[in-house]
C-alpha cells in the first residue's frame, strides 16, 4: 500500500495520505540551523546541537504519537482546521504534504479555502521561514481567523523534560509589534534568544501555553482557538509558547501570504541589552528583513533549489530504471547529506540528546557525502582528527557545538581508528587535496601536542598493529563496529549501559575478525597512499603488516565454509558452526570478501554462498543466524535483543552493502543488484504499510526474517546505511570510483542490463560515461573510449576543465 | 475558588470538580512499592527508585497536561467515558474524587451507571490494588463494554525517553489468562517483571500500544475502545501496554466489582524461568490470589485505615480551629510521611529521574515522621550517614536502590554534615534509643572504615570546626542551605550546572552565616548528648567551638539591623544594607535567632523585625529583598530566576518556619502564628484558584511580592517544608517537644486563644495534655499538673505505660 507517490522532476516526495504509517519527515538546513518536519508539519528546530541548543518543544513517543511542532490554526465560521490535518484532525477536502531538498510544502483545503505553506531553512540563515499562503476559492467573501503556534524549548533539551520544579519558574518572553521573543536565561548565562515573527501587524497574541490551549486540552483544540480569541498573555514561567492571531479577509478568488519567521541570535555579551532587561533585536530585526515579502522568501527558495541542483548534478545517472535513478540521483545522496550533518543525533528515533557525532560514523558517513561538498569533508576531517589520541585511540563520539571528545562514552572501540584512513583517502581521491595531510591537527583537541593528519594516519594504522590478540587478529576493544558485540563486558546490571560500562581488558583474548578485514581494506589504501606519497619505506612497512593479518585471518579466522566472527574473552570461537547460536556472522563476511582474503582458494565464494544460503531472505540480509534466543553474559547487548532485531538476527542495512561490494568482487553482478534492491526504499514503496518509515531513504534496520514482523523498518534516517549504499551503487555496481590519478570505470551489474549512463564532475572536469553492455556479461572493462580515443586499462585520467564523452564497453 | 472540600472524619479530600487548576495528586504506597495518581486517576507507579524501577510510562509538562494514567474506558452503547473524566473527558453525571491516607477513590456516573475505582497499595505488597466497581442504577439491563489500560515503561525511567533506536526493538509481554505480563529484558539482565491483572475471565486484551490506540488517536479515543472490539494484540517491541476487555452486563439496580492488580515481582536468577522463555508467574500468581475477591480488597483497605489510624495517633490536637487541626491531625503527618518515603524524587513537579535521597533533605524530612514510626527513621540514619566521608563531609544524595552515594552530584555543600546532628538527635529523643549511637557505620558505603554512629556526629561536628574562613564563620563550599547561593561557581557557560560545576575552593573568602545559625543550634544538640552521656570533655571542647562562633557571629555577622547572609568569594558582605539588591535574607536570621545569638542585647528582635518590615507580605516571607534584577556571576544560581520566583525572593515556605522558631524565642506567638497560618495551605483553600496546588499539602514555593502572579504556589508534596512546619506547630508553637528525659512543654500562641489539648503518645506512655491559656498570654508555663500532681518546671517526666492527664496553665 502506497500513502503517495514519488515526483522526480522536483525531486520530492508526494505524501496525499496523511496518515502515514509512521511520522514520515524531512529535515530543513544543512549548516547551523536545523529542523525536522513531519507530514503534519510536527517536529522541532535547534541549532547546531540537537541537545544544547534546542529553540522549540517536541515530545517524542507520545500518544498521539509526533504531537507538537509548527502549527496554524485556521478558524473558518465555526470550522477550526489545520492544513497539515493535524492537529486538529479536522477532515479536509484535500491534504497534500511535498517533501523535497530541504524544503517542505503541506497544503490543505477546507470549505473554499485553502492553506498552503512552504516550510524551509535559507542558506546560510538561522531561521525557519515559513510562508503561508490562504487562498478563497469561493464565490464569497471569506473572514478567517489565523492562528500561529510555536512551543519554546528550555534551550538544554535533556533538562527540559527533567527540572520542572526549576523550569516552570525561569520562562521569559518579549513581545515588540508581531514579533515574540523567547528569552528564558538570557538574562543570566546565555547570549541566545529565539524568535519568532510574522509580516504583517496582528490583532493579538499569546505566549503561555497554559492560557493557549488550556490544561485539558490537546494541540487539536486550544482553548483561544475554540473561543476564537486571544488572551494577549505574557509569559512568567511555567511553559513560553508563541501565537499569532491575524484577522484575513479574503475576496472571492484572492489570494494572501504571511511570512512568519523562527529565528535563533547570538549576540556578545557587551551587545545583549537594548536597556535594562531589553533585549538587543538587532540581528533579528536583520533577518526579519530579510524575508519580509512573499517575493524575497520565493528568491531564498529558488537559491536554494539552485543550490541543489549543483549539488546533485556531480553524480547522475540514466539507467532506464526509474527506482534506480532516483535514489541514485536524488533520494540516497540528500541522506548522504543529511547524515553528514547530523550523525545520528536526531531523528524521530533518535532523541537529540543521546548522541553527538562520532568518530567511526562520520567517517563513514563521509563517503557518501565527499563529491558534494569536499570542503565541508575536509573540515569534519580535521573535527574528527582531533579528538584521536596519541597511541592512535580516539573518543568515540564527540559534541558538535564544542567539538571536544565526549568523557561519558569515551573510547577503547578499536575498529575506530581505521576509519579515519577510508575518510581521508576518499577525501584525497575526491578532491586531490594532498594538502590535508600535513595539516597540523591536535590529539585530544590539544594544540600543543599537534602532529600531521598524516602522523594521525599513522598512528590510526599502527593502533591496530599495537593491539593484536593471541591469534594475531585485532583486539576488538570495547566494540568493533557492532556496538553490540560486547565481548569483556560481562554485565548483569540492566542499569549498566553495555558501551560504557567498565571491560575486563586485562588477560582478554577477544579479537575481531571484523577488523582484521578492515585492517587489510584500508591498511592497503594506506600502502597506497604512503607510495604515492613516495613513502615506500613506510609503505613497505605497513605492507608487511597487512600481510601477517591476511595470513593470520587465513590460518584462524576461518571456519570451513565462512569466516569467523571473533574470539571471545576466554578464546572461545564465535560465529562458527561450533555455535549452537549466532553460527554465521555478516560482518566477518563483508569485510573479509571486501578484502579478498583467500580469493585464490575460494573462501571468498564460500563466504559469500554461506550469506546467500544462511543470512539471506525476502527482505535482505540478516546479521547472524541463528539468532540468539537467550542471554550470552560473554557476548552483551547483541543477546539483549529479540530474535530478529537490532543487532541479534536484524537485517541492519548499514552492513548489506559490505556483503554487495565482496560480491562484486567476484563478479556476481546479478547477486550484488538482488541485494541492492532489496533493502533500497523506492523499491519498498508498494509495501509501506508493512515498512512503515519513508519510502524515499534508507532505515537503520528492517526486522529479519526470526522476527514477529519481518519487513517492518526502524530507525530510518540517521544511519551509516545511506553512505554505504551510495558507495557501493555508484563506485562498485555502476562502478564509477574516484582515484588518486583519474575515475576508475569497473562496473559490476546484471547480465541483463544493457548498459546506463552516468554524468560525474571530477576535479573540475565533467564526464558523461555510456556503460554499454552488448555481450551481456556483469563484469570486465572490454574497451574505454575518451573523447573517442581508445584507452588502455580502465582508468580515465584527470582531464581539464570542460565536459568529456567516455564510452565504455564491457565484455 | 474551591475544587472540593475536606471530609475530615473520613481524612480525606474530596474533589467534585475534575478540572482543578493543576493535577492534584496522592500517593499510593509508603515502603517499597509507590505510585502516584492524580483526581483524573493519571501518574504511574515505581519500586523503590522512580529512575531505575519505573513500571508504568509518565510524560511530564505534556499536553494536555497530566495525560497517561491507569484508565478504565467504559463503553456503553455509543457513549465512552471514564470514572475519573479523563481522559475521555465526556461530560459525566457526577464526579467525585476522594484522595485519603495512601489511598484513592475516584467515581464517575454517566447515563445511570456508576463506576466508582478504589486505588490503593496493601500493606507490605508490590502491587497497586484498583477495584473497580460498576452500578446500574437504572431500572433495565445495561450492557457494558469494560477497558483498562496500563502503558509499560521499559524500566529506567530516563533512557525510555531518550534511547528509541533501542527501545523500539524490546518490550516483550506474556498473556496468560486474564493476566499481561511486562517482561522486556527479563531475558536477559532483569530479573525482575510486571503484571496487570484482572480477577474475572476476560473476553479480549490489546498489549501494543499502536494496535489499542492507534497512531493518530489520543488518550480520549483509543481506537479500538470506538471500535468497541479488541485486537488480540501481543507486542513485539514499539511500546508494550496492557488492556483487559470485559463484557459486563448489569441488571437494574446491580453492581458488580473488578479487582485489577498492577504488580512487581523480582525472581532469583535459578527461579527466572518456568520453561524456555516463559517467565516463572509463582510469586505473581501468589499476590493475584491474596486479592481475588472484592472482600479481600476491602479487609486489605480496612488493614490500611487502620495502620493509618495508629501512626496517627501519635500527636493530635483539638484547637477548636478546624483547619488547624486538620493540618497537625492529617496532612501535615500524611506529607511528612511521603517526604520520608520520596526526598525530593517524584511529585508531578520531580520528575523522579533527576534526584536521589538527599543527605540534608532527609535528615530534615526525619523531624516530621520520627514519632511515626521510629524504627524506620533509624534506619534511614544508618544509610544516610553510611554515605558521609571520614573527614565529615558527605554526598549530597544517595539513589534509593543502591543506597550509594551520586557521584554525578558529588559533596561540598558544607551544611550538609551538621544535619545528620539533628536526625540523630531527634530520633534519640522521640525513641530514647541511645544504642543506635554505637552502631557501626561505614564511611562512603566501606565496611572495612566504619566507626560508631556517635563518631560520625563528631566528625560532623568538627567538619565545620575544621573549614572556617577569615572571619572564624563556616566556609559555604559548593552551598549551604540554599542551593542556589553558590559563591564559589562562577559559571558563564549555561550548560554548566550551578551545583556541580567545579568550584573556585582556593583562596575562597566564602563564608555563611546560614551555616554559622546551624552550627550553633545542633552544635548545643551535640554538646547536650555529650553531656548526657558523660561524654564531658567532649562536651567541653565543643562547647568553646559553639562560644567562638557565637561571638564570630555577634563580630563579624551583624549588620546593624539584621544578620547577614554571608561573606562571597573575595570577603565582601551580601545580605547588607550596602548591598544594592539582596540587602537582607531569611535564611540567617532564622537560624540565628533560632540561636538566640545576641538575643541579650535585642539582636534577636532587631533582626525578627526586620523580616516583618522587608520580607513579610500577603502570602507569607520572601527569601531575600530586593530581589535580584540581574545576574550576579558571584552569587550563581539565586540570580537567575526571575524576581519573586524560587530562591530569588519567592516565598520558599521551608526557611518560613525557622523564622517562627525565632519568633517563639523572643515570645511573640501573633506573629508566629500568622506566619504559620500564612503558608499553611488548609486556610489558603479557598484561594486554590491562585493558588493552584493542592490545599492539602504544602509546597515547596508560593511566589513572592516581586513576581508576576504573588500567592501561585508551585512544586507541591515534595518539599522540607512538610516536616518542618509539622515541627514548629507541633514542639514550638503548640509546644509539646520531646527531650532525652521527658516531653517540654512550652507553647508559644497568639495571647487571644483560650486553650487546646494535645493527644501525645511518647514512650509507650500516652499523655491527655490540656493547655489552658486564663491569663491571655503567649508564652510561659505557671503551672503544671501530672495526673493532678504539680510539677515543678515545664518538662512531663517519663511515665509508665498508660494514659496521664497532664494540665499546663500558662501565665
């Protein structure tokens, strides 16, 4: 069942049902200022840090679920309704919500109105400007009554659900014109106030809640609303909200906008005041400006749709296949995007107030992201850097607004240093930017113990090397890349949390197979890198290195038909067919394919048939199999979960793409494309009822097939699924992948396929690649024409400034 | 405004109107098993800790406010309603709610059907007992669809509103029979479950909150309760609940009861299980069957009353004003019992996740309940001194569960020690159990350092003797009293707390008077005890640590016409008439008159009088005058409130007490008690519309003269106001104090009242105390008359077992 449909000509989602399955949300902004924003327009704003700075209210795993966020009220004769249907669940005529490129329309019509209003985030602006738009599509004149409404946030969003008996004493608000000013602790400790403003004089307004919508009511019925008449409160404590009242008269067929503006400004301490306890408007006077007209807020619009299509034109491809096209071409790379940003901070599954960035997630959230905008990559790089320590450990998160290490979490999760080499390759081989390297980047964000980016490479590298168990595979540490795989944590405490609770590190022989494959995929590009570098000692070095682990996950990570997942504390195997439980993990699986381990004698087939034949089912792959029925105190969390989610026999989407790339490794075109679709969203959209979360980005998880519901999704959004999917869609199936000296071409598709088209700006240069496909095969690169001309091998080299036509002919 | 009125022979409060001007809430349960339920039957339940053990899911400051409860949707024909209004909030016929001693009554009758619900927790069980009880009072058969609802939280009450990447894959439920069992994470670390129960075959249940509700519904209108058919639901992750379905069918005039239980059970690790997966239901089953039938729940509710009857009858008094003896005969016992139970944890102001037990909260929350039942204030002394350091100092709380001190909190707040001086003092009195003294207790919960209770009064003792400043007064630490003076933080960075923020200790000048009053006043308890038990040398040293600061005091602490309030960091006053805002506070001159220091040349009276001309007003005493109007970085947190709110010159009722204390040293019993009658919320009933909280129950605030709404109390029940009003109307102002060797008699009353009589059981004896006042006077005993024998001075001696008439006249 379908609850819209897709439209690509302006790239948006079309949601004409508005009953969802699940809230389905966009996000507004993509630098400072950021919003989510549901199909009935719920969710909430911050800036910068969904934690710290969170400028409106939002309740989540509320009943009704996604209650609160941006709403307008419109009170029609004796008829209340809202253009998002909710809150007010009025029936409405028509509904339509269009979620596009960081912008978001949700149109209503009631009884010959209609309401309209464009919701987005200006570059480069700290405000959410919202445009309504009331338009009489009757013969008559049409008095209405509009009604804005914003609920403040007590700025520090885990203390805002938590201090009541300090919070309903400190709310403070100004009200200048039509503009409501939110200034809670402004007077003390805080240089940040919010806003929120509307074009045109009002004929009232409200700023307590309590006297809005009254203690028994809900969103859908505020009591001013139902009385048709604003209580002109002023706000001392207990909840600060924000309400306009307009009074519209509307001729038969006209037409009227309102420009309302949220706004968040930071001013210096010497500039807070205009005078005693009045605050300084100044810069928000400036915004307001700025998006005074209806005119002025289309141009903002159209400056922000020209910005994505620059953004979006760096990578395209024409395949034949719609579904595919548009992931490819719109839908996976803005959540490439909207991972960057966010990390897994805040969604409608993730809080805002657990996570801040991390370590092992930006990094890879960087591949996705890398071509779009190299220069933000750079920076994060540097970010992420400087929270590494000196022996090449790292936090393993980090809080965006100070960019220091997070304590509460800390480190010792040893698979993290190694993404820091995938995320500064693939930056290099987007952008050619050796100059990163000997950017001077602290440990532990201090200064005065700065060395190279290269030098954090090194050490990244050499983490592993200096944390080898007795088999000579890596130490996992607290956790590898499943946080789950808890394997010296041995807790009994549900109150511990299984990632942050002490380890027995002392005599453990807890090693990781998961990271002996990365070690060997990225200690290769490290190699790489040094003998590009003209490092060939350090080059040698590390090659040998990456040779005993090849040789050691040989010799112990393999168990007859798969390999290994790790050893537990005690040495035990785990993910072998010695297990009664978990015999098969996909991780080890992924990662050593990816690495070719042992191609020569068919473990990598083998590996990959036992995915196919154990991990595999109609809805993707799973983790492990068979998935743990009980509690294992030796394996953690990953036995917490019921069989078929999460991490216990889930089908966690972020690690199919692993298994995809080893199979293209292989060859196996078809199998890599089956993989691939299974799990990609615009394909998942007939079945939205049973999916639930958007049909146009990738979920964290789809529940396997040990499930009670396999095919259901969580956690869409913010996952490291998104970048992976695009990685391998684009550099290893359409197989278009950057490289220090030129785009390598390697496709590896069906058979079936004809061929597809894709359009790639490289290092200022545009390429207009035909894939052609005659001898049905699914790999080899059989002739490459630049600009016409034949070309050895399968690499175009850097070419100038201009567009150039590539064929390539695979047979 | 009145919601209600009291029923005083029934003790309790009966509310007619639902829509009270806040959630006015009761408490079920006072050992181990809790839950809170408002007069719309909303709240929730918890054992032990409202963090770590919360069984029923709760959202705070929601909207509407107070949405989630333990609902009963009753569907008759078409119309749906509930017995408590809410959440249907379908116009009842009637509505009463009834909140008595640990238990609730809540009736509704739509339609000539009553449903009357009867909540309470047995005696020494985990579980909440709910009765439900349905009448048909009209003259045909009624029909009636019967739904409960109970909303799991998956444990601890903080990562369930955070963490949902992870909750939404975990609950897990068993049905069995009419019982729903709550298991998630039973599987693995918990050993502990939930159950909802019914004693009645049922026709249906729902246990997923998505299924019963529905996505867009709300509390109002589940839908399957519209649809008037359950769904058979058994939860897979999201968000478990636990609905019974009943069909009910009533003859005219016939009534029929329901017992619903709603428990807890922990089982042993070899005892967790029946078979694989399936939970061991002994213990459960075991309770359902001690309330299986109506009467068994009515003998249970009968075994209450009485357990209620006798700890009341420990201290009662006839005044021959009704309110008066309402508040000293109910609730003002009932509210020291629940501070006892809760510290500052879970009111509908506490959000039960952000406090433990308070190491000076409690202690001051034992001089209320002590006469109640001593045995579990001495063992509330135990666990809070086990806390202490060996140098004296302590944490600052302790969570319930764990009896460990937070480290998250920390120590330093250097008031803190001396409190334990008056828990052990007052419980030595009130029981005469001296032995408790020699009980070994152990410093920051370690056996291996534990010295007796005595010495950890000592070293209470010496840690002010030894953490003076440059004036000879107590060096502040973090804070003393009032938590929010913290003269030593210095914070500008607002994600900082004010009270964990690390402090400027080094070469501080900070310095409190607050603490100086304490140390005098328990500093005389200590030396008394000593002396008492021919400890004389020890006496003696102290005794000259309690001259010094006296005479520091008179030096250094007087500002002409009142105490100051302290020196801050770099030796300057605050609380002086130099000061510009802040010129005098509460906190110093009670407790330095309670003192009496310089009481012989007027300093006592000087200072009394000043409170009545600067901080007295309608709704009681200010905390400071003249409120702060900006932020001093130097005095922290007391300056980020708005003016009249919270420390910053609000009424903080806990600090109005000492200074009716101080009122009685000097005998000025008018004024004494028109500050008791001030706060005291029986007489401000009739104003509940401004007042908003309960007018049975103290709370912790009542805004000032300076702020926006004066007389608006917030943060009610949980507040050291319960305990220490209930001991300055019982010891100080109706007089009857109990010492070491006998009960003091010394009233100090308004010279216009004629007499009272008190009702005090005090060792096992039970005195007839009748106070006659013929020579209109305030203070001063002329006579004393034992069982009709005069006795010289004011002190009843012990006496044997039995009753003793005792006569005052006062003159």
């Amino acid at each position: 069942m379908k609850f819209g449909y897709f439209d690509d000509s302006n790239r948006e989602y079309v949601i004409t049902n508005p009953q969802t399955p699940w809230p389905w949300i966009n996000y507004l902004g993509n630098e400072d200022f950021f919003s989510l924003i549901s199909n009935t327009a719920g969710g909430y704003s911050f800036y910068k840090d969904a934690k710290f700075r969170r400028i409106t209210r939002y309740r989540y795993n509320n009943v009704p679920m996604d209650n609160g966020g941006r709403y307008f009220y419109i009170k029609d004769e004796d008829t209340v309704w809202s253009p998002g249907w909710k809150p007010c669940k009025t029936p409405l005529d028509s509904y339509e919500c269009r979620h596009g490129m960081n912008y978001t329309t949700i149109e209503g019509k009631k009884n010959g109105v209609s309401a309209k209003v464009l919701f987005f985030v200006p570059l480069k602006t700290w405000a959410e400007v919202q445009k309504v738009t009331l338009t009489n599509h009757t013969d008559g004149v049409k008095k209405i009554k509009l009604f804005s409404f914003q609920e403040w946030c007590l700025w520090n969003a885990a203390t805002d659900m938590e201090n009541f008996q300090r919070n309903f004493s400190t709310g403070e608000v100004e009200i200048e014109g039509s503009v409501i000013y939110h200034k809670t602790e402004y007077k003390e400790r805080r240089d940040h106030y919010a806003y929120y403003s509307v074009n045109t004089p009002i004929q009232g307004y409200d700023t307590d809640r309590e006297s809005f919508i009254g203690l028994y009511n809900g969103f859908e019925a505020p009591q001013v609303v139902v009385e048709g008449k604003p209580r002109m409160t002023e706000a001392h404590g207990w909840s600060p909200v924000a309400s306009h009242y307009i009074e519209v008269e509307l001729k038969a067929g006209e037409s009227k906008d309102f420009v309302f503006v949220l706004g968040y400004v930071e001013n210096k301490e010497e500039e807070k005041w205009e005078s005693k306890n009045i605050i300084n408007k100044t810069k928000a006077k400036a915004v307001i400006a700025r998006f005074d007209t209806a005119t002025k807020v289309d141009a903002a619009l159209a400056e922000l749709k020209a910005y994505w299509n620059n953004l979006l034109s760096v990578y395209s491809v024409t395949s034949g296949d719609e579904k595919l096209d548009r992931m490819v071409n719109i839908w996976n790379q803005y959540q490439c995007m909207i991972t960057f940003c966010f990390s897994r901070s805040a969604s409608f599954f993730e809080s805002g107030i657990g996570r801040g960035m991390g370590f092992r997630d930006s990094n890879q959230d960087l591949i996705g992201f890398v071509h779009q905008i190299p220069e933000r990559a750079r920076e994060r790089i540097i970010d992420i850097a400087s929270t590494q320590f000196p022996d090449g450990g790292c936090y393993h998160q980090y809080q965006p607004l100070t960019k220091r290490g997070n304590n509460d979490i800390g480190g010792g999760f040893n698979d993290d240093p190694m993404w820091l080499i995938l995320g500064t390759t693939s930056y290099i081989k987007e952008s050619g930017d050796f100059s990163i390297l000997n950017e001077m980047v602290p440990f532990d964000n201090d200064m005065s113990v700065a060395r190279t980016l290269f030098d954090h490479l090194t050490v990244s590298f050499d983490h592993v090397v200096n944390n080898l168990g007795p088999h000579g595979l890596p130490l996992i540490g607290r956790a590898d890349w499943n946080d789950c795989l808890n394997l010296n944590c041995f807790s009994n405490d549900p109150n511990e949390s299984f990632q942050t609770t002490e380890n027995k590190t002392e005599g453990t022989k807890a090693e990781s197979l998961m990271i002996a494959g990365l070690f060997v995929v990225y200690g290769r590009d490290y190699v790489q890198l040094c003998n590009v570098l003209g490092k060939t000692e350090e080059a040698a070095r590390a090659q040998k290195h990456v040779d005993n682990m090849v040789e050691a996950v040989k010799q112990h990570g393999w168990d007859g038909e798969w390999f290994l997942r790790a050893y537990d504390y005690y040495g035990h195997k785990i993910g072998s067919n010695e297990n009664e439980e978990g015999k098969i993990f996909i991780e080890s699986q992924g990662w050593c394919t990816m690495a070719e381990i042992g191609i020569e004698n068919g473990m990598v087939k083998k590996a990959l048939d036992s995915v196919k034949e154990r991990l595999d089912c109609e809805y993707g792959i799973v983790l492990n199999n068979p998935a743990f029925s009980k509690y294992y105190i030796e394996y953690g969390e990953i036995s917490s979960y019921p069989p078929g989610y999460k991490e216990n026999a889930g089908i966690f989407c972020h690690n199919n793409p692993w298994v995809i790339i080893g199979e293209t490794k292989i060859g196996r075109g078809e199998q890599a494309w089956e993989y691939f679709r299974k799990i990609c969203p615009a394909y998942l959209e007939e079945i939205s009822d049973l999916h639930k979360t958007e049909p146009y980005v990738y979920s964290q998880m789809i529940a396997g097939k040990d499930a009670f519901k396999p095919g259901e999704a969580k956690n869409s959004w913010l996952t490291g699924t998104a970048s992976w999917n695009f990685y391998t869609i684009s550099q290893y199936i359409l197989g278009i992948r950057p490289d220090y000296n030129g785009l390598i071409i390697d496709p590896c598709i069906p058979s079936s396929w004809e061929g597809y088209t894709v359009t790639r700006q490289f290092r200022g240069a545009t390429y207009h690649i035909r894939v052609e496909n005659p001898n049905k095969v699914s790999k080899g690169v059989k002739t490459l024409l630049v600009n016409g001309k034949p070309q050895d091998g399968n690499i175009i080299p850097l070419l100038p400034v201009g567009n150039h036509q590539i064929v390539v002919q695979l047979g």
